[in-house]
C-alpha cells in the first residue's frame, strides 16, 4: 500500500490506498476521511494539537502524467509530498 507519513506537533497523519479500496486520511492510525479513488481528491479533518488549539490537515491524492503524487498539508503548509509509480499497485 503506497502511504505517505509524517509527525505533525506530535500527530502522526498519513494518506494512502490499496488497489482499488478507498483513498484514507490517518491521524495516528484512526480513519478521519476517506473517499472512493478519482484523478483528484481532496480528503480534510482537523487535529487538536493543544489545549483548544485545532490544526486544519488535507491529504491530496493526485494522478498525473502516469503517476500518483500523495501531498499532506498542514494549516496551509505542505509538510510531506511524494510520487509514486503506479506499477507497485
């Protein structure tokens, strides 16, 4: 399963998929958004980081030019971004 993970303020938030199962969004292993595969998505949560302070998380799913790119944006700033070849799914 191509998965792209990074630490954010003491989180551990991830996205990836497997063959043809639903792209998912992981704030320390928990399923907070998932959506069927499609050339874009857009899957979204917040995290509480601190006392009543919330961070806003995207996870970016991306097809383009026979590769699949995984971005994770925090509060507006890429924080992880990887490619992937399609051949390893």
């Amino acid at each position: 399963m191509p998965e792209l993970t990074s630490k954010y303020h003491g989180s551990t938030i991830s996205i990836g998929y497997s063959g043809r199962d639903p792209v998912e969004l992981k704030v320390n292993g928990i399923i907070r958004d998932k959506a069927e595969q499609a050339d874009y998505l857009k899957l979204t949560t917040s995290v509480q980081t601190g006392y009543e302070w919330h961070e806003w998380v995207e996870g970016v799913f991306l097809i383009r030019q026979q590769q699949i790119q995984l971005t994770l944006v925090c509060n507006n700033e890429t924080i992880a971004d990887q490619k992937f070849d399609p051949d390893i799914f």
